[in-house]
C-alpha cells in the first residue's frame, strides 16, 4: 500500500530555502578529479556527502578509498527483506572551470540569477545527488523510508572513472541490489520530463600510418613515394559509403533492430531536423539515409574522425612530404555491439585496404559497452508515474546518444539495470563555462523523487 506523500511535498516546499543553501555549499568546494593541486578539495567533498547521508540516518557510511580518488558508501536496509532495494549512484567530482576568463560569475562562488544558480558541477551532478537526497529528507521527517537504498558517489566520473569497475567487482556483496537509480542524466526542457533508456558505448582509436623513414622534400620524392597523409585520407574516406553506412566489415551483426513501437515513442521527440540545424548551426544535415536525425544519434552506431594530424601545419608554406599520419576515431556503440570486436572489424578492414606502400599501427585507448534498460520494468513506469504526477503530463523515452560507462559496469558486474534520469537541460552548458541549474526543475526533480521513493515501496522487482 502507498504511502501518503502529501506531508513529504509539504516539506519540500517550505525548506527549499534550505535545501538550496546545501546545493550552494557543494557548489562551492572546488572538487576537480584531474587536478592533483584540488586533492584536498576531492576529500572535502566526499566528506560533505557523508556528513549529509549521516544528517539522513543512513548507516554503514564508508569513505572508500581507491586506486585514485575515494568512493562514499552507504545504506539503509530497515524497510525489510521483502522491499526493493536500490543503488543510487552519482559522483561528487566535477570538470576544471577553465577557462575562468569566459565565466560571468566566479565558478566556485555558487551565484543564483533569476531562476538559475551558477557555478561548475551545479548540473553536473551536484544538483542531481542533492535532489537525491533532499527527497529521503523530506520523507524521513514524516515516516521511515518505504524501500531499501544502498549509496555509491564515486570521486572519478570526469576522468572516465578508472578505478570503479574494480571497486564495484571487488565489492559485489556490499552493492548488491535490485537496480539502479542513477541520476546524471537530463530532460529535454523544462516542461517535459525525460527517461533515458539507452546509452551507446564508445570505442576510440589512434591509428597511425607510416611511410618513409623521415620527412622527405615533396618536390625531389613527391610522386615516387606514397605519402601517408594520402593514404590515411583514402582510408578514411572508405570507412563510410555514399549512404552514410560504416564500411567495416561485421559491423552490424550485432545491432538489436528498432521496433515500429519503440520507433513510434521516440518520434515523440521533439528533435526534428530544425532542432539540429539550430543547435549545430549545420546548414544541411547528414547522416545514414533511412533514419531520422534522432535515429541517427540514438540508436544507430556512428564513426567519427576527432582528428588528423601530418605533416606541417604552421602558417605559411612548407614543402614536405610527411612521414607519417596520424588520426583519432571514435565510433559510439549501439546494443549489442562489442567494443572489442569493433577494434577486430576496424583491423579487419586495415587490412583489406591499407596499401603495401605504408605500414600502419592501430591502438585502441578507450572503451565502453552500451546499454539498454526494459522501458516496461516496474522501476522505470513507477519513475513515468512520478514524472506525470509531477509534471502534469507524461515523460518521454529516449535513448541517449552519449556514453555513461557505469550502467554497462552495473549490468555485466552486478546483473542489475539502471534507471537513468536526471534534471538537467540541454542548456546547462556542461563541461563549459557559466554551467547553471534551472531551480524550478531543481525543485520540480525533488518532488518526483519524492513520489518516486514512495511508488517503490509497492513495486515488485522483474528486472
């Protein structure tokens, strides 16, 4: 039986004075994770979260050291045995704020204007785990939490996370849960609450071709030696057809085709050509024919040069014929492709292709695995419940072009899917200057989540 929540809202309502100055004070500490001078910072942060899941009444708070920076954990299992238990998962680390010169406002002073509060790690994700917790608040003020919770706010997120797969399989007992709830993710404004659940993964690469021994002058060997900036040019003008299909061989064996359903929900997007021309500044779109834009993104997998470099390229002229080329390729991953095969399809079509006139070196110095979460698990339609509640009208689905490796770590470490929220919006500028949080959606997200903490003491656990 539901619980009612009427009580919990009304205290969310009277203390979001308080609840902000919290956010503010987070906003504040400095925790950037790649920045070994703001270590001290890292470890203010992590405590912040522990004191604030202390002030809750969480039990079995850790601040777990890793490899690198520490992980918080806690718990709360008091709602019994026969209750969902979830993870909530976050991080306390954010971005550098450089360059400070493009801030309007200093990036750790935490300014509200207007309906916004400014500073690094506002959106990202600071915002997101206070409203986290500030929904257990204003529940535990009125009654016991109706569903177990289990805490882990990792300090690495920005760097990629390095040490977390191994922190999480080396305590697979202690995380142990029936899903995760994670809420660093976003909506797509803030009159329309969005559900994430699809993320493609990510396989990047430096590949390298090599031709002479040195730098030659183009004018006495040009036309008697293959120039590998040429060939890496032809190679990389092969990867794709005239369609837009990637040119490797095997690469879409392993696609989970769209269904007319799922393909009929996302239409409901409102991502259309113009939105991406507006937000591109791209005045004729491309991509693989047969796709919508959003298709495109969401659920198709892509192959992009980050970069080329060889020979000169300072200003002015100079006559040389490069020695070597070099490019970055990112190919982001859809359901069930293997980051791993991928490099195997790429060297596969290396081989192929790569004239006998160069010789090439292929590295692979990143990876993830997508992930896809059932929309029509009891967890994810409570979160739709929530939203509705909150917002006045229903939530849509998507599924995310971007990578979030730890809900692929969840699912093949602990068996378990991932919920992927969030309140965020598109114009957050994350990871630039001016980040901000909207607080009505700020607060918007704290009533859902007190809705949905209540929706999870009565669900039944099939994911």
């Amino acid at each position: 039986m539901i619980k009612d929540n009427k009580k919990a809202l009304e205290y969310a309502k009277k203390n979001r004075e308080k609840f902000l100055n919290d956010l503010i004070d987070f906003v504040r500490i400095p925790s950037v994770s790649t920045n070994p001078d703001n270590k001290s910072d890292i470890q203010h942060a992590a405590e912040w979260v522990s004191n604030q899941l202390q002030y809750l009444g969480m039990e079995n708070i850790r601040i777990m050291p890793t490899q690198g920076h520490p992980v918080v954990y806690a718990e709360s299992l008091k709602a019994g045995k026969d209750k969902p238990t979830a993870l909530i998962y976050g991080h306390y680390d954010v971005q550098p704020a450089e360059p400070l010169e493009l801030w309007e406002t200093p990036a750790f002073e935490a300014t509200q204007k207007g309906e916004n509060l400014y500073g690094r790690g506002a959106s990202d994700m600071k915002g997101q785990i206070v409203i986290s917790l500030k929904a257990i608040e204003a529940i535990n003020q009125q009654e016991p939490l109706p569903f177990n919770v289990k805490f882990l706010i990792e300090g690495e997120e920005e760097i990629g996370s390095p040490n977390l797969d191994e922190f999480i399989t080396n305590n697979k007992p202690l995380l142990n849960c029936d899903f995760v709830i994670n809420p660093d993710g976003g909506i797509i404004s803030d009159n329309l609450p969005t559900i994430t659940y699809g993320l493609r993964g990510l396989a990047y690469f430096e590949l390298r071709i090599f031709g002479p021994g040195h730098d030659l002058h183009s004018g006495t060997y040009g036309g008697v030696v293959h120039n590998p900036a040429q060939v890496l040019s032809d190679l990389i003008s092969g990867m794709h057809d005239v369609n837009g299909k990637i040119n490797l061989p095997r690469f879409y064996d392993r696609i989970i085709p769209l269904d007319e359903n799922e393909r009929k929900e996302l239409g409901r997007l409102p991502l259309d050509e113009k939105f991406y021309q507006s937000q591109t500044g791209a005045e004729v779109l491309w991509g693989e024919k047969g796709y919508t834009p959003y298709e495109r993104i969401g659920v198709r997998p892509t192959l992009e040069i980050n970069g080329i470099l060889s020979g000169f390229t300072g200003e002015g002229s100079k006559t040389v014929l490069p020695f070597k080329a070099m490019a970055k390729i990112s190919m982001r991953l859809v359901p069930d492709q293997d980051p791993y095969e991928v490099k195997q399809q790429l060297s596969d079509y290396l081989k192929q292709n790569a004239p006998s006139s160069v010789t090439w070196e292929l590295e692979q110095l990143s990876c993830a695995y997508p992930s896809l979460t059932d929309r029509s698990a009891e967890p994810v339609k409570a979160l739709e419940q929530a939203m509705e509640q909150t917002w006045g009208r229903k939530p849509v689905y998507r599924r995310e072009g971007g990578t979030v490796p730890i809900v692929a770590q969840m699912q093949r470490t602990l068996g378990v899917d991932s919920v992927i929220t969030g309140f965020g919006l598109p114009d957050d500028n994350l990871h630039a200057p001016n980040e901000k949080i909207h607080l009505p959606t700020f607060f918007n997200g704290i009533e859902t989540f007190i809705r949905y903490y209540y929706l999870l003491g009565s669900i039944k656990i099939s994911m």
